[in-house]
C-alpha cells in the first residue's frame, strides 16, 4: 500500500515526538534514527545543507507497521520543487531496512526560519 495517498490527518498520533534537529529525541541504533540519518543524505537542491540540519523535517512517526510519517516543509512555499520533493525524501526513508512504507506531507505551519537549522549548518553556510 502506497502511503503517500492517504491523509496524514487520519493517522493516529503514534510517535509523537518532535524529531527535530534542534529537539533530537531518537535512540541511537533505533529505526527512528535510522530514518533520520537516511534523511540527512537527502539535500536541499538550491542550499548545500540537508534536510535535516537545515530544520525542514518538523515530525517523524513510525507505526507499529513500520509505515514511516514524516512532515516537513521547504524553505518558501513558492519552491519550485514542492510537488516533487516529498516524493523523493519518501523514497529515500522506504530505503531504510525496515521501514515498510512511508508518506511525506508537506506542513506551512509553523513557518520555517533559519533558528530551525542546527549550528552546524549555519556555520557550513557563514551565518555564524
């Protein structure tokens, strides 16, 4: 089953940590963090920063499934790539060894900022 196709909003909350770079909450070795390190192989096409650092990924979920729920955003709503990104960071979690599936919806709420970056990133693109 393809999990793209269905609403975010009829998932349960399963995990709901935020999983964030500023807020890491995943056990080392775990799945979760499994996701996040296929995540940050995933970059940005017009800032040389993934995904991750940069702070797009707001929330990743995993099921008892093994069905992966990630939300994130791009750095302006008008990005070009908005309606093919998701896409290819869902492929890139299905990836992961043991992930059975996984959906990307895009989220404009909270609005993304350059404090959601880790300090890593702002210091691999000079804001610090």
């Amino acid at each position: 089953m393809d999990l793209t196709t269905q609403s975010f909003l009829d998932q349960p909350e399963l995990n709901d940590a935020q999983t964030t770079p500023s807020n890491p909450t995943a056990e080392p070795g775990s799945l979760e963090a499994d996701v996040i390190a296929a995540l940050r192989t995933v970059y940005d096409p017009e800032i040389p920063v993934n995904i991750y650092d940069l702070g797009l990924i707001y929330k990743v979920r995993i099921d008892e499934n093994k069905h992966a729920f990630i939300d994130m955003t791009l750095t302006a709503p008008g990005c070009p790539v908005a309606g093919t990104f998701p896409g290819i960071v869902a492929e890139k979690v299905r990836a992961v060894e043991g992930i059975s599936d996984a959906a990307v919806e895009l989220v404009w709420e909270p609005a993304w900022t350059q404090e959601r970056m880790t300090e890593a990133a702002r210091v691999e693109l000079g804001l610090i």
